[in-house]
C-alpha cells in the first residue's frame, strides 16, 4: 500500500525537476495523496541522504551527462536506499541521446533497494544551449510526464515484481565526444568566466552551484570542478557568466548542428 509519494531530483537547470514533479503529481493525484520533492541539487541539500519504506514510491530523476548519470554525484546517488519503496527512474537528456544514462540509474536504484516499476526518458533544453532541446520540457511533454504518473499509480496494485527492462549497455560508456578534426573533446578542467560590468555579487550562482564551486564572496573565483550544469549562466538574473574556451564553443556548435533535429519525444518503459 502506497502512502507517500516522492519527486526526487538532481536538476541544476531545473528541467529534470519540473519533469520528475509532473510525474510525482500525476501519480500522487491518482492515489489520492499529495507528492513531496527531494532536491539534492546542491551541496546544502545532500547533507542528509534520504532513506524510504515499502509505503513509499520514488520518482528518481537526473539529468544525462555524457551519456551517463552525472559521475560526481553517482556515489551520493548510491547511497541512497529504497528499503522496498517503488521506485521509477527517470533520465532528462537533451535531445542528443539517453545512451547508457537510465539503464545505470535503474541499476543503481534496484542495488539499494528500490522495486523499480517503469522508467522513462524525457527532453528538457541542453545546458549548453538554448536551441538544443530548447523550451523542453514544454507543454506537451509536461502533460505525458503527468499521465505517465497516472499510468504508474494505477498498475501499483498489479506489480508483480518483474524486472525493469530498459534501453542500454554495460559497462556503461561516456559519450565520445569528438571534434571537427575527429579528436577526443576534454573539457573537464573548463568553467564560466564572469564580467564583471554585469556581476552584482548577488551570490545566486554560488548557491546554485552543485559542486560548491562558486565563491560566494567572489563569484569570479572557482574554487573546485566544474561539472559544466550551466546553472549558474542559466540562471543569472544579470547573464554575468560566459564561456570563452573554444574547445567548449566548438562541442556546443558541433551538438546544436547534429542533434536540434528532430525534435526527440519521450520514451516509456514497463
């Protein structure tokens, strides 16, 4: 017997969020309930790790990050434990693909206990880009995540334990990102620059930051890695953050010229 229903997200650009709740509400609405969000964006909110019951069902949701669950907060992820609680694993790419991305958080999820349901794959706008998945999830997706819920909550009652089977591959495998000259992209030691004539010294990005990379002191002065979410450049309320590198601006070019189009639509699995 479910009792409590749960949105539980890692969602820099909140994109992940607002599709992991819609589920949540689709489902906590047919069960006559009321669904509760996790967020563990950021450092402040993952000083507690969560902990469910068998009365609990859990809609998991993290953004794809080359191909992958993002890989600094992969261990954070795995410590968080079902106990029996449903669970339903959601992946939010940003049209270029899902990859291995939602077979290693189902994976995750049913090591640490969760009985995983179904699971899903939806658009939301890229980090790098505005064009690239841009808008999504918009309204329409919105309404799938929605009934997608209600699709989960009604068939609880006849779950009989089967497996969840999901698109991937193991090992799991990093996106090969490549260049015009067909060689490997490394971008991990690249961050935002601030201008400074913008920068109010408001501290948003440093809150935002989910690496607590960002001195809230000095929003110019990155303290740690960088895990390219884009939140704190999203987010701005005076656009201040920028990048510069031209590694980065090739790989955001090169993705906005291969993957805008088609439009993907989102992907179910029982």
């Amino acid at each position: 017997m479910i009792s409590n229903v749960h949105a539980l997200f890692f969602s820099p650009t909140l994109t992940t969020r607002k599709v992991t709740e819609s589920i949540a509400r689709g489902c906590a609405e047919r069960l006559n309930t009321v669904a509760g969000s996790i967020d563990v964006t950021t450092p402040a909110n993952r000083q507690e790790t969560p902990s469910f019951t068998p009365s609990d069902l859990v809609v998991f949701g993290i953004p794809v990050y080359i191909g992958r669950v993002p890989n600094l907060i992969r261990e954070f992820f795995a410590s968080i434990k079902g106990n029996g609680a449903i669970g339903v694993p959601v992946a939010v790419y940003g049209n270029r693909a899902y990859d291995d991305a939602l077979l290693e958080l189902k994976d995750i999820m049913e090591e640490n206990g969760f009985k995983c349901i179904a699971g899903a794959a939806f658009i939301g706008e890229h980090s790098f880009s505005t064009t690239l998945g841009g808008g999504r999830p918009n309204a329409e997706d919105l309404e799938s995540a929605y009934k997608f819920g209600e699709e989960i909550a009604a068939a609880v009652p006849q779950y009989t334990g089967k497996r969840l089977q999901v698109p991937g591959n193991y090992p799991y495998k990093f996106f090969d990102a490549r260049n015009s000259q067909n060689k490997g992209i490394d971008i991990r030691k690249v961050h935002p620059l601030t201008d400074d004539s913008k920068c109010n010294r408001c501290g948003l990005c440093a809150t935002l930051c989910p690496m607590g990379s960002i001195n809230p002191a000095d929003p110019a002065d990155i303290t740690g890695k960088c895990i390219k979410c884009c939140a704190c450049i999203k987010r701005c309320p005076s656009g201040a953050k920028y990048f510069t590198d031209p590694t980065y601006l090739e790989h955001k070019e090169i993705l906005e010229k291969n993957f805008t189009i088609p439009a993907k639509k989102p992907e179910i699995f029982w």
